[in-house]
C-alpha cells in the first residue's frame, strides 16, 4: 500500500496555469489584486512606468519596511498611561 499522494496539477479549471505571483517583473510577493492583471497591492494602485522602482526597493528593503504614520491619539494616550502606571479600571458599571 502507498500513501503517496498524487503530484498536485497546477492548472486551473480552464487548462491554464495558475499564478500566484504578482506580474510586475521581478516582484517577488504574491498577487493581491486583480484589475486587469494579477498584481500585489505595491503594483496594483501605481502606474506600469514607477513598477521598477517599486520592484527593487521591495527586493532591497522588503515589504515590511513601509513607512509607518504612527499612533493614533486613542493608542498615544493609551501607552502613555501604562508608561505612567495608571490603573485601568476593569469593572463594568451597568
């Protein structure tokens, strides 16, 4: 008896092969949206001509190298009251 499974096919329901990267030459992420090609969400809102450079800084840099916004006010103050040693109140009044 084999347990081996068969090889998995990599085509889809028409025949053709499924891509699972994003098309923009180089990119090395999968595909997030699709408009009129499949392409990750760095590619897909930029226009064809900004692809390269956003290609080699996402293979320099990496994806998860974006440029933060920061906290928002809720967050901010809520880290500066743990910082201060407030005790939060964790009783629910009803």
């Amino acid at each position: 008896m084999s347990f081996r499974g068969r090889p998995k096919d990599d085509s889809g329901d028409s025949g053709e092969p499924l891509r699972l990267m994003c098309t923009a030459h180089g990119c090395p992420l999968h595909w997030a949206v699709k408009i009129e090609a499949p392409l990750c969400s760095y590619h897909a809102w930029e226009e064809p001509k900004h692809w390269p450079a956003i290609t080699e800084r996402l293979l320099r840099e990496g994806p998860w190298n974006r440029p933060r916004s920061g906290d928002s006010p809720t967050v901010a103050d809520m880290k500066t009251r743990l910082r201060t040693g407030h005790k939060f109140n964790t009783e629910v009044n009803l």
